[in-house]
C-alpha cells in the first residue's frame, strides 16, 4: 500500500513533465534519524538503554499550474506507520487561499499543550477544507471537516490567528467537534505568546478543553518554554514546563513535566542533546526522572 501510494505520486508528477502538460512539479525529501541512550528513576524501569528517537522520513511531491497546486507528502516512521504531513489541493487568490485536504491531516492544534495521556488537542482528522486569509500582519485561518456518524454528517469546526510583529507573535484558536468518539468532542480555545529576539527566546501557552460528555468536565494545561542560544557553535539551553489539571489529563491529580536540555551542534546537520526530565504523573504515585542523550541527524 506504501509503495503504491508513492509510486502512483511519482507517476502522476511523471505524467506531467514528460507529456509536456502545464504544470510545474518540485520533489523534496526530508528525514530525521535519532539515536538515543535512556535512563530513568522510575522503579521497575530499566536504565541504559539503547532507543530510538524521532525517526522518520518524508517525501514530497508538489504540481504547479497558476494558481493552483497539488501536494502529496508521505511520510514513514519508526513504527512502519504511514502518515500524510500533507495531501491536499490548493488554490490561492490575491486576499485568500482554499486548500482541499482528503486524507486530513493535523488542524488547528493546541501547540505543545496536552491532555488525556499526551493526546494532542486539535481537531479529529478528518477530510476538510481550510480557508487562509492573510493581512500582513495578522493571518486567519477557518477549518471545516466532517464524517459520517450513523446516517448523519457530523461537522467540525475551528478557526485560528496569529499576529507577528517583530520580536512578538501572538497567536490564538478556537474550535469545536460534533463528533462524539473524538479524543476531545466538545469545544477547546488556546492562546500562544512568543518572543524571539537572539539570543533569547520565551514563550507561553495556555488551552482550555469544554467536552461536550456528561460525565466529563471542563480542564485547561500550560506551557512555557526559556530558550538561551549562547552563540555560533556553542549550542542551545533549553527549559519547558507543561502541566495540565485532572480534568484536561482525566487522572486524579495535576499532571506535569518540566524538561531541561541542553543542544549542541557537531555539525550543520548532527545536533548532540543531553536532557533531564522530570515527571509528576498525576495519578498519585510519586514523581521521577528520565535522562537521555541524544545523537540528532536532520537530512
């Protein structure tokens, strides 16, 4: 199925280089290996192993006519997994853009924020359509998707913003799902604060997720992120904290992590990381500690 599915993408753009159609195509690959040594401080848990990190790669294939554009990007992890980090068909006009997603895709997520064992908040995955709107500086986006539930259309809605002026971006979300088996089916908003001026960058983030099920109840989580880049080949200190109350987790207590990293560059495209994290699970047991170091090859 892989492999048809690349292939058949390598025909179409094929199909219209060498039959001389108008249309213009680009292929780019991208991937990300990583090799890791993990520990913990979690009791039954065994240290000094040997894992996998990120590891993924991604083709990408993209036809051109006017105003129009077509993309399919397939991508392949570690687990053999076949995902889609974009397929879509896109038309842009002067003040708007209308992008046609089948295979759907990751819409209008809450950034680093999580909730129910790490399940990223955003809408379900379904088919859609996305609308841009971009007016330097604020750009608008509005997300509809839908599936068939039973012999009905179930619609998902969402719309996100973001304002940049240098060094502050501001960005913000509101969306709500009528689909009743979605992670999170109810209504969720979050707002993101970034600035970035080198060396230093400082972000904030808060989501707050209303379910629509009756014997769930409302729930919010935070994110916060310090980054110092200490110069040209010297690498990055990094620390994150992400907590999300009992109910966005849907375990007893407050869950949180705060993260501590420190990347540094052994070439333009290998980064070696050391990072420190520690957990409070939120489920009453104690907290504890995984550490990790981590071999980084972007290509």
């Amino acid at each position: 199925m892989k492999k048809s599915l690349v292939l058949g993408a390598m025909l179409v753009a094929s199909v219209f280089l060498f039959t001389g159609a108008a249309l213009t195509a680009e292929y780019s690959t991208s991937g990300t290996i990583q090799f890791k040594l993990t520990g913990t401080s979690q009791e039954d848990q065994a240290s000094g192993l040997f894992a996998a990190g990120d590891v993924d790669v991604s083709y990408a294939v993209t036809l051109t006519s006017g105003s129009w554009e077509v993309n399919i990007t397939p991508k392949y992890n570690q687990d053999d997994d076949l995902a889609f980090d974009a397929a879509y068909v896109k038309v842009t006009a002067d003040m708007m853009s209308l992008s046609m997603k089948p295979m759907g895709g990751e819409r209008l997520q809450i950034w680093d924020i999580r909730g129910n064992s790490d399940t990223k908040i955003r809408l379900p995955s379904d088919p859609g359509i996305d609308l841009g709107v971009p007016i330097d500086p604020l750009s608008l986006t509005l997300a509809v998707t839908n599936r068939a539930v039973d012999d009905e259309a179930k619609f998902n809605f969402g719309v996100g913003a973001t304002y940049a002026l240098d060094p502050i971006t501001v960005e913000a979300i509101f969306a709500t799902s009528d689909v009743a088996a979605a992670d999170f089916y109810g209504s969720y908003y979050g707002a993101k604060v970034t600035y970035a001026a080198d060396p230093l960058t400082i972000e904030g983030q808060f989501g707050t997720f209303s379910p629509e099920a009756a014997a769930l109840e409302e729930g919010s989580g935070y994110f916060g992120k310090f980054a110092y880049a200490m110069g040209e080949g010297l690498g990055t200190f990094t620390v994150k904290y992400t907590a999300a109350d009992e109910n966005l987790n849907r375990t007893a207590e407050e869950w949180s992590k705060i993260v501590g990293e420190y990347s540094h560059p052994l070439t333009d495209d290998v980064t070696f990381t050391l990072e420190l994290t520690n957990i409070t699970p939120g489920t009453g047991a104690d907290s504890y500690t995984n550490y990790a170091g981590i071999i980084k090859v972007s290509v």
